[in-house]
C-alpha cells in the first residue's frame, strides 16, 4: 500500500520534484532548495500509508497467532494419545537406525504451507544428510515426500531421487484411518529394506526437534532376529494359530509402519502450529516496534512542516512592516 501510494503521488509531482531524490521516511527535515512547493505533503502522506499498512500487517499476523494456538491445542491432545500406539512397537522390535541395507527409503513429512519458521528447512537438511549416509556403490536411497514445502525444496536439486510426493494430507483432520491409507499406498508403490521417517517430534512451542524412525520390512526383521541382534528375542514367543512366521512379521511391519507414520503426522502437525505462534509472534512484534518508529518519524516531519511554515509567516510579516 505505502509503495502504490509513493507511486501515485510521485507520479502526481514529477514536474516539481528535483532530480535529486527525497526519503520522505529517513529525513525528518527537508530544506527548501530540496523540497518544492507540495514535496512536503508527499513526505507525511507516505509515512501514514506505511503507517497503516504496518497496522493491518500486525493485526493479520496477531489473528493468525490465535487461529495457530486454537489448531495447536485440538491437534496437541491426539498426538499426546498416539504416542502409546507406536511405543510397544518399539518396546518388541526397537528402533534400529544404525541397521545396514540396500534398499533405504526416506519419508520427510512437512506441511503445506508455510510461516513457520525454519522446520521444514530443518526436516529436508536431515533428510539428505541421512540419503548420503545410507548411499553406497551397491545401495539404492531413495525419497518418499509429504508436504508441499518439502516437495520444493527436493525438486530443485533431489528430483531423481523422490518416488512418490503426497500432498494435501491436512485439508481433512487427521485420523488414523486416512493415515492407514496413506501409509499403504506408499507400501505398495515403493520396495524397501528399511524405512526412515524423518519428522518434527513437539516438545513446547518453542521445542521440536528433528527426530528419525525406522521401520524395517519383514524379511530384514527376520534376519535380524536370526543373526541375534537385536531383534533375536523375537524367536522367544510362541506363535498360535494357523499363520507362519513370515505373515506374522508382514502384518507386524505393516501395523507397525502404519502407527509410526500416524505420530509422525501429528507431531510434525504440532511441530508447524508451534512454528508459526512463535514466528507470528515475533512478527507482531516487529511490526509494533516498526510501528513506534514510524510515529516518530512522521512526529517529528509534520513539526519540522509546521515549524517551517511558521517561520514563512513571521518572515511575511516582517517583511510587510519594514
């Protein structure tokens, strides 16, 4: 607005104004030789449009700031309760960063849109940073991306390397049924070893750090558990009924992948509220601190106006009488 209205007037008084160029907002004093008749108008005029254009920026950001704290709190309640379903999962199996194979795919969940500060910067960095640590002569990395402001930062230098892009995931609210859904659609359109599920777990508002879980597929769950790692316990359960090891250990993964990726979806949903309370808030901030600036720039132009004018009149007058 300050910008449309700058252009405006000057467009108004290009035949008055110098060559020279004018701040209307750095300078609070403008000397005669600089300022033609009717400069001094466009200078206060412009700080009270940017004056104003600060005010509604500030009001919009304090609205998102409570729209933000309203979402973080229904979304805070399910994600708090989804943390005892993928637990006992990790109770059984464990989590096994550290675990070597081939075939590595890579989830990075973000958001959709932005304003919240650096965790979808954050999620992508350590997603490539762990692609380059599980790549190899004969290993195969690969990327599995939710969010469309992971999708673009991945596009611009990652694309041969992303599979399947999922965006979208939050215009509904998220339940575990739509998240089943998800998660087996990605089972069915990637082959894999191992897979890592790069998230934002919520701590405060002011706390989410990127954190890492892996879920192995069934054949490397039973070779681990077969070699006596650390899934070697798993061969101390007895197995009821008509099914085998393998299915067991299949619908064991699928479950298990299916929980995970339910918390990771709603601590990284958190995550992005947390983010954008704070960023909104210290956008607000910033916009009354701009604020208190700019009333003592335009303070201190219209007085040197007056005094200006002031000092026209008397030297009038005195003029008149000698």
């Amino acid at each position: 607005m300050a910008m449309a209205a700058l252009r405006r007037e000057g467009r108004r008084f290009v035949p008055l104004i110098s060559p020279q160029p004018i701040s209307a907002v750095q300078s609070s004093v403008i000397s005669q030789e600089q300022a033609p008749q009717g400069v001094r108008s466009i200078s206060t005029q412009v700080v009270r449009n940017r004056m104003k254009s600060v005010k509604n920026i500030q009001k919009i950001t304090k609205a998102m700031k409570m729209v933000a704290a309203s979402k973080l709190r229904a979304i805070q309640i399910k994600a708090e309760n989804s943390r005892g379903v993928w637990q006992p999962f990790t109770a059984l199996l464990g989590d096994n960063p550290s675990v070597d194979v081939k075939k590595n795919v890579i989830i990075t969940v973000s958001s959709d849109k932005g304003l919240c500060g650096g965790i979808n910067s954050t999620s992508v960095k350590i997603s490539k940073a762990l692609q380059k640590l599980t790549s190899g002569p004969e290993k195969q990395s690969t990327y599995v991306v939710l969010g469309e402001k992971a999708k673009a930062q991945f596009i611009r230098d990652s694309k041969d390397n992303i599979e399947l892009c999922i965006t979208e995931l939050q215009r509904n609210p998220l339940n575990y049924t739509q998240v089943s859904v998800l998660a087996d659609d990605i089972l069915k359109n990637v082959e894999y070893d191992a897979l890592r599920i790069v998230f934002n777990k919520f701590h405060s508002v002011v706390s989410f750090p990127p954190t890492v879980a892996t879920v192995l597929s069934p054949e490397t769950v039973e070779r681990e558990s077969e070699s006596g790692g650390n899934l070697g316990v798993l061969d101390s359960y007895e197995i009821e009924g008509g099914e085998t090891k393998g299915e067991i250990l299949q619908n064991l993964a699928e479950f298990q992948f299916s929980c995970v990726m339910f918390n990771a979806v709603l601590e990284n949903a958190c995550s992005e509220q947390g983010a954008r309370m704070s960023a909104m808030d210290s956008s607000s901030r910033n916009a009354g601190e701009m604020l208190d600036r700019l009333t003592l720039t335009y303070n201190r132009t219209r007085q040197a106006s007056i005094t200006t004018e002031l000092i026209e009149i008397i030297s009038g007058a005195s003029a008149l009488k000698g």
